[in-house]
C-alpha cells in the first residue's frame, strides 16, 4: 500500500510531511493545514491560488520520485496523472460547488483532490477508494485526520459526500470499496413509425 508518512524533499517547499499510497491509483496526502489551509476551500479557490497550484505540482512530482513512478523530478513533471496529490483535514463544515453545505457531522474526512493539475469538483473514484486504504493505515496523514476508525467512511469533498470503504492487515489492502445507489437517470416516450 505504502508508507505511513514521508518527509518528501520538495523543491521550493524544502521538507514535506505526505502519506504516498498506492491502492487503486497511487496518490499522494497531505495535511491542508500544512499548506496554510483548512480542506473546505472550493476548487474554483484553489484554481485561482497560483502558489498553491505549483505547491501541489512540485509535491506530486517529488512523490512521484519518491514512489518510483518516475526516476526523476524532469521524468515526473512529464508524468501528469499519477500520482493523484491531495490535501486533507479533519471534518469540518463545508460549501458545496452547487451553493449548499455539508456538516462535519455527515462527513469523517475531508478532501480536495488534483487530477492532471486541475482541482477535481468532487473526487475520482480511484482517489476515494485509495483515501480509504490510506485512512486505515494506521500512522498516516489521512489516519490522524479521519474521525472513523472502523467500517465505512463518509469522504467530504467539493460535490457533497461519497460513502467508500477499506480493510488493510498486514500492510497491504484487502479491501477497498465504494458504496453508490442506483437512480433514475431518464424516464420518458419514445414515438416511433412502424
């Protein structure tokens, strides 16, 4: 799965606490607070952050290294969509992209995640299925700022919540699950000749 915490070697930055995981797609977390921020910031706000955009691309990039994703920083930068980068925080009351809000009590985590160097509006699914590994491995970045300690956890991000889930024993992912219901995407007529 990966490491508890890394002290990554970040050009610009200097030394970087980050938990590299790689289950279901290799990311890469670090604390919002650590980066001057508290994990409910809407993507728009973190787009328009130039300095916190290149934080998280040189951050990406030094995990990348340190994963052996990439041989190098120049091998890295080229290899844009691995590993995901994400910043994470303890539960905490949060805007949504659609104008509501999510309460700290409907979440366990929150996250905001860059995909290919764009704030993601909510978060991949193979990024929620690795925060969930990443939460129950105990030590880590998302361990210490995850409120659950056992069965499902409820990840709060930029579009609401997502409901995943993970085992770890023995240093390596047993499971990793994400809980969806079904709904009605169309109902309607259709008219046609015979």
């Amino acid at each position: 799965t990966g490491s508890a915490v890394d002290m990554l070697d970040v050009p610009g930055l200097g030394p970087v606490a980050a938990s590299c995981i790689d289950a279901a797609n290799p990311c890469v977390f670090v604390q919002a607070a650590s980066l001057g921020l508290n994990g409910s910031e809407l993507p728009g706000a973190l787009e328009a952050d130039a300095d916190f955009r290149e934080a998280m691309e040189a951050i990406r990039q030094a995990a990348s290294v340190a994963m052996g994703l990439a041989p190098d920083m120049a091998a890295a930068a080229a290899l844009a969509s691995i590993p995901k980068v994400a910043i994470v925080a303890p539960p905490r009351e949060a805007p949504t992209i659609a104008g509501g809000r999510v309460a700290a009590q409907d979440m366990d985590i929150t996250v905001r995640m860059i995909s290919v160097g764009q704030p993601h509006r909510a978060v991949p699914i193979t990024g929620a299925v690795c925060l969930a590994v990443a939460a129950r491995v105990p030590g880590t970045i998302p361990a210490s700022a995850c409120a659950s300690t056992s069965g499902p956890i409820r990840i709060g991000h930029p579009s609401g919540t997502i409901l995943v889930d993970a085992e770890v024993a023995d240093g390596e992912a047993r499971l990793g699950a994400v809980y969806r219901t079904a709904r009605r995407l169309f109902e309607g007529q259709a008219l046609y000749r015979l």
